[in-house]
C-alpha cells in the first residue's frame, strides 16, 4: 500500500506514505514518517516494524531517529528519543520499551497523589521504560547515565521539549 496509508484497530492507530504486509511473519513494515499510536502513547521513526499475533499487537520496532512521547496533560509530555527503539505489548497495551543507541529522555515524576513534584532529564547509552495500567511505572538506565533532576517549580512543560519533539495527534 502507498501514500496516505491508515491502520485503525480497537488498540493501536497507525499512519505512513507506504506500508508492506506480510502474512507469512505478521509484519506490517511503515515507511516514510510512520507514526504509530496506542491510547495516549506516540512513537515514530524512519522505519516502523510492527509484528502481530493472534490479529493484536505484539511488538514494534522503531528505527533511526526513533521518538516515543507519553501524553500526560495537554502540556506535560513524557519522551524518549534513541536510534533504535523496541517495543513489547500485552493484551493490546504497551508493556515496556528499550531504547538504545543514545537514548535521552524527559519524564515528570508524580507523587501518590498524582501531583507532579519534579522533572528528570538524561541521557545514556541504553534504558528501559515498563509501563503499569498504561501509565509509566519506571525507567532504568542501563549504562553511561548523565542527567538531572529538575524540581517541578523551576521548569514548565514547554521548556521541557528534546529536540526534534512533535505530538502528531492531528495526523
């Protein structure tokens, strides 16, 4: 399939100009600004490789410049940006993420309550991001870590952008 390619399921949304299926591996390859969506989370790359099983969800592989964005609020966004991301679901939700290959990240951390009491942004060689009732749990860093912890005072959601950031909702 070519230009203006959709893919609407109950779980996951997914645009691109070009789109290749296989029925023998289950694989839908998107190519060419590929944006794949699933509830509040965006991830995009050059190249999107989203493998099935059962008709659901199963994993996806982002490749160059790949970008993973976790709407919070209308302004707060959690993101991950690396060269390669790997992604797992379960039960049509996402379950964790890897990003490797200079990975930087920007997420807000929340109290019991749910409050926002700070803002941490870093930068390492490989993490891991495990999600819990389709919110984010935790992140780990794996190796090389550098970052900081921002109290939420002293930043506001629009200066806590990594580069190249875009909420493509719209498309």
């Amino acid at each position: 399939a070519y230009q203006h390619v959709r893919i609407f399921n109950d779980s996951l949304q997914a645009v691109s100009d070009s789109m290749f299926y296989s029925f023998q591996d289950s694989v839908f390859r998107l190519y060419y600004e590929p944006v794949v969506w699933n509830k509040d989370n965006q991830i995009t790359g050059d190249t999107i490789l989203l493998f099935t099983k059962n008709k659901k969800a199963h994993k996806v592989q982002a490749f160059e410049h790949s970008f993973m964005v976790n709407k919070l609020d209308t302004q707060a966004f959690n993101q991950v940006k690396a060269t390669r991301m790997d992604g797992y679901f379960t039960e049509g939700n996402i379950d964790s993420v890897r990003a490797k290959g200079y990975a930087e990240c920007i997420y807000y951390i929340q109290d019991d309550d749910s409050a926002y009491t700070g803002v941490n942004e870093s930068k390492c060689d490989v993490m891991d991001i495990y999600f819990l009732d389709k919110e984010l749990n935790r992140v780990v860093f794996r190796s090389s870590v550098t970052g900081t912890l921002w109290p939420i005072q002293q930043k506001s959601p629009s200066e806590m952008r990594l580069q190249n950031f875009k909420w493509l909702e719209s498309r």
